[in-house]
C-alpha cells in the first residue's frame, strides 16, 4: 500500500523489427475477440479499487478481491461460477479485521484495516490462495496474512458478513510480520507492501506443481525497500523464506511480482528508482530462479524509464505512478515486461512492452516498445500469458476520450508473436471519470476529499479467454467491473 498507503474494435500496432534469437521474425495475427458486455461486481455505496483475480485453468471459476472502503474497511471479495456471467453478492475475506459491515456484530480478525489482496487459483488443490496486508494491531503491527478459498463449499446466499460460510475458509496464517514505526497506516514505518501471489501451475520438469510464491516490497523507514520472496507448497499453511533479490546498494524498490516459465525458471521483476517520487534513473529490474526460487540470480536491468509517470497525469487528481509488471510467453520461454513511460512523440503516458531476446538470458532485451503509441493517457498496466503463446497486456486508456483526455477507458493488448506485433482490442466503450467519486469509508461524513482508483486492475488469461476485473463508475460510488475478451 506504499505510495504513501492505498486502501471487437481491433488495431495491429507494428512492433520492433527485431527477431527472437533463434525464432522467425514473423507476424502471427491475434484472432479477433469477441468482448462481453461489463457486468458490476460490486455495485456498493463505497468504493473498491485495486482488484486482483484468480481463474482456473477452463475459466469457469473466477474470484475476485480488492480494497473495500465499507465499515468493514477490509479485502472485499465475490466469485464466479460461470466465467464472470454473474457473480455472488460480494462479501470481505474473514479472518482479518475486527469489524463486519454491522457495528454490532464483531469481525473474525484483530485488525483494523486489511486490503492490496492478491489472489490466485492453485491448480495443485483446487483451492484460490488469498494474501492481504493486514495493519492495526496492537503496536502498529503490520502482517500478510494467507487464506485460502474453496468455492465448492461457499454458500453464494449467505449474509454480507458470513463470507459464505466459514466453511470455504481456512484460518489466516502471517507470511511476513513487520511493525510500523510511524502511523498506524504505516507512513514511514517497517512494514511488506503491494504483495503480489504467482501460482506454478507446471507440472512437467524443473517445476514444483502448486507453489505459491509471495513478492513484497519490505519498507525499512529509512528509505530503502528490498524486494523479498517467500513460497509455500501446502497453500499457505507454511512459508519458506522470505528471500531478499534486491541489491543492497538500490534504494526505492515496489512492485515485485512472480512469473513462472515453461521450464519452470521463476522470474521476479520489480521497479527501481533513488526515491518515491524521482523522475531519474527509474529501472525495470528482474531477477530468475531455476530451483524453485531458493536461490536467485542477481538483479539485472531489462529497461530504463527515461520519463516515469510524475505521480498525477494531467486531466485527474487520483495518483497515478510508475507499474512494471511481467508474464513469460509459454511457448518462447520468453520474459515479457510491461511498464509505463512518457517517451514517445506525444509526450502522454503509454504501454510499453520489452522481452529478452533469449529464453533464460537476462543480459540482452528488445528495444521497448508502445504496444499502442497514443495522444492518450495510458496507464495501470497489467500482463499474464496464455498456454497457446498468446500474451495479454489490459490498461486504461484515455485514446477515447480525445482530445479531452480526462475520461478512462480500458484497453486489452494481445500479441502471439513473441511480443514483436500487438492487437488492441477495447474492452469498454464508454470512458468514465476517475475524479468522479471519492474513496471514502462508510463512517465518514459529506465528502472525504480523498481521490484514489487504486494503483492496479487484473487479467487472467486461458487460450479461449482474458479476464479481466477493473475500477470504474458504478452508479453511487467506484466499483469493480468484470470483462472479458474470447477469442
């Protein structure tokens, strides 16, 4: 929660000219997607944002989680049945805070707040992993604490504050403890940020069937955050690590997140710059495991940012900051990274995409490229693979609202050539205002002042579909949308 705490239109872009070392250069055209209709997750009185999704392997099964800024203040969550027809009405993760959506009736949890939920489908148990930062506790402690999910016991009927029955729960387990020594948000304090949850689903050589890997940023207080991994192989009952990647000399590092290779090589990228708020020498790092993530490589530069996002974009008043996030392409082997920059023509945030030019090689990358260079915002990227080889890239979009530039809508990237072409395909139709509604708790009266879409949406991907669940205006307040695109 860092920075400071977070609670079938089609256009072939032409890519960069280079070939993957050992692969032909040549186009393979992303099958036009067929985009269903946005369905409203949330359709609440207070805000969500910050959305993370798990899908199974067939796509029938979705759940969902995000920041819920009701009077239970904690991770908010539904699921799906029916590859995101319709979903339960939603509810919020047990186990973590001490309060319900009802005054009178006391939370599971012994923390005051709990969100940035991250969520994954474990192929291995048939289970969804679920992690949230949980903080409020006496002496400002501040936890990650693993649940787990199991849809086939959840009553989707059940009171808002049942969390359909404790039946489909596992008791919370901490991953990493940290205690702040600033506020209890955790202003400048010690304390494990913007989690991310990756999921081996491999099950061939080099693989480890089921383990969960969890990156964080760890905030010292004195301005360096290493990113650190920790694993378990039992959905979180148990935990290995956590194990420090970063370098000791680099100073701000956020937003690690996992990604797993067809040969089971674990990769970890993660943003580097001097500061929070420095506009210079802003880096995508990586680094790769090839034992399961006990040990690791060290940290390699793929790209510079040569022009990061200033922390607004003009037309908002909602943060909006730099996001390097990766997938690796399943047929390739190769690790494709997606981030913001303002380095093109038009002098607007845009997507940009770079890969290695070897599987497994770490030392030589592409020349990032805008997978939709554009006069428009574009932001919040997010990137997961298919098993065919198709990679999915999902952002918002301002190109719709030119020449305003003010109204988001969101945009899905798909390419299936190695990352050389990409085909964009509008998931929205209608762009939405970010400054619309405040992010307010439901305790607070009149109007809160605080503007804040989150820092992230989510896209699963299987061969026949990307998921897709995003912020946007719902009808009294910012809900949780689901989309998505079949091909």
């Amino acid at each position: 929660m860092k920075r400071t705490w977070s609670r079938a239109l089609a256009l072939v872009v032409l890519g960069s000219t280079l070939g993957l070392a050992g692969l032909p250069a040549t186009t393979v055209a992303v099958a036009a997607a067929t985009v269903s209709t946005p369905v409203d997750v949330t359709n609440d009185q207070f805000a969500n944002n910050e959305e993370s999704l798990g899908m199974s392997p067939s796509g029938q099964l979705l759940a969902g989680a995000w920041n819920d800024w009701e009077y239970n203040d904690g991770c908010g969550f539904s699921y799906s049945t029916n590859s995101g027809a319709t979903w339960a009405p939603e509810t919020f993760v047990p186990g973590l805070t001490k309060f319900t959506n009802d005054p009178d009736v006391a939370g599971t949890g012994t923390f005051a707040i709990a969100g940035d939920p991250a969520v994954a489908f474990n192929p291995k148990s048939g289970l969804f992993d679920v992690i949230c930062q949980s903080f409020g506790h006496t002496g400002n402690q501040v936890r990650l604490l693993s649940t787990t999910f199991d849809a086939s016991k959840a009553n989707p009927n059940a009171d808002v504050n049942e969390a359909y029955g404790a039946a489909a729960w596992t008791t919370p387990v901490g991953v990493v403890t940290a205690t702040t020594n600033g506020a209890q948000k955790g202003s400048n304090g010690h304390f494990p940020d913007h989690e991310s949850l990756t999921v081996d689903t491999g099950d061939g050589p080099g693989h480890h069937f089921g383990r969960l890997f969890v990156t964080l940023a760890q905030f010292s207080g004195f301005g360096r955050s290493p990113i650190e991994i920790a694993f378990s192989d039992d959905d979180g009952a148990h935990w290995t690590g956590p194990f420090v990647l970063s370098a000791n000399n680099e100073q701000f590092n956020q937003d690690a997140r996992a990604a797993v290779g067809p040969d089971g090589t674990v990769y970890v990228t993660w943003l580097n710059g001097p500061n929070e708020k420095s506009l210079r020498n802003n880096r995508v790092m990586v680094a790769k495991s090839t034992d399961g993530g006990t040990t690791w490589s060290a940290g390699r530069a793929a790209a510079a940012i040569a022009s990061p996002i200033p922390g607004t974009l003009p037309g908002s008043t909602y943060r909006i900051f730099e996001d390097v996030w990766p997938a690796v392409d399943q047929v390739r082997g190769t690790l494709q990274i997606a981030f913001t920059d303002r380095t093109g023509p038009s002098g607007a945030s845009n997507i940009y995409v770079t890969h290695n030019l070897v599987a497994g090689n770490l030392s030589s990358w592409s020349t990032p490229m805008a997978i939709k260079p554009s006069a428009g915002q574009e932001f919040f990227p997010w990137i997961d693979s298919a098993p065919g080889g198709r990679v999915d890239v999902v952002f918002y979009d301002r190109t719709c609202d030119l020449p305003a530039n003010v109204k988001n809508c969101v945009t899905l990237s798909s390419s299936t050539d190695g990352g050389l072409t990409w085909t964009n395909t509008a998931l929205t139709s209608a762009g939405f205002d970010g400054d619309h509604f405040h992010a307010c708790l439901a305790f607070t009266v009149g109007d809160c002042g605080r503007t804040f879409l989150g820092d992230y949406i989510a896209v699963e991907s299987n061969d026949a579909t990307a998921q897709v669940l995003y912020t946007g205006n719902g009808a009294n307040a910012m809900d949780v949308f689901s989309v998505h695109a079949d091909f």
